[in-house]
C-alpha cells in the first residue's frame, strides 16, 4: 500500500457506475477502464457494434492521470456484497494490481489485476 495512490469512492455512486459500463462489455472486449483523473473518476466500456458508454464522478485525487482495465465481473461480485452507505479506499498503481478495501464490521480487502 506505501507505493500506492489511495482514493476513497462512495459504493453508492461507484456500484452502479461499474454495472452500467459493464453492460457494454463483450465477450471480445471484456473490460472497462478506470480512468483516474484530477478531480473525477471516468469508468468507460466500448461495445463491439461501435457503442460505447462513460460515467464521470468527482473524487478527490490530484495526481498524474492513472487509466487500468478491468473484468468488471470480478468487480460487481465484491461491490454488491456491501450496502450503499459503504466507502471504498482504492488503492492504486500504474500497470499494477487494484486493492480494494471496506471498513464495514469487518475490514474487507480485494485485489483485481488489471487486463491487457
């Protein structure tokens, strides 16, 4: 976690996001990008007929654009376990795995690696 930018996502306004852009996802193309950026989080897919989808957030992050495609599968399975209410620390690094975690009762971690 030392080398690692952290930033703190809402379930409530993230959960659905990720649902949304993975709607989008085929079989061919089975990400959708985290797209992190000065002020706002842009979780975008693009669809095999040429659709695409992108939903923007704020978040507080300052530093240098950071971009990481994910399976959102994997994703939605851990979000849909928490209520709405519930933050997430994100936890991340250029071309690196995502850590995940929730204080809840319990404290929840999750690490997705990124796609090529």
């Amino acid at each position: 976690k030392m080398d690692r930018v952290q930033v703190d996502l809402p379930v409530a306004e993230f959960y659905p996001a990720v649902r949304q852009a993975a709607l989008m996802t085929t079989e061919n193309q089975p990400g959708i990008y985290l797209n992190f950026k000065p002020g706002k989080l842009e979780i975008s897919a693009s669809g095999a007929e040429g659709g695409n989808t992108q939903i923007d957030f704020p978040v507080s992050y300052d530093r240098e654009e950071i971009r990481i495609k994910l399976d959102p599968n994997f994703l939605v399975d851990f979000l849909r376990c928490f209520p709405g209410a519930a933050n997430l620390s994100v936890y991340l690094k250029e071309d690196s795995s995502v850590l995940f975690e929730t204080q809840q009762d319990n404290d929840y971690s999750y690490i997705l690696m990124p796609l090529a």
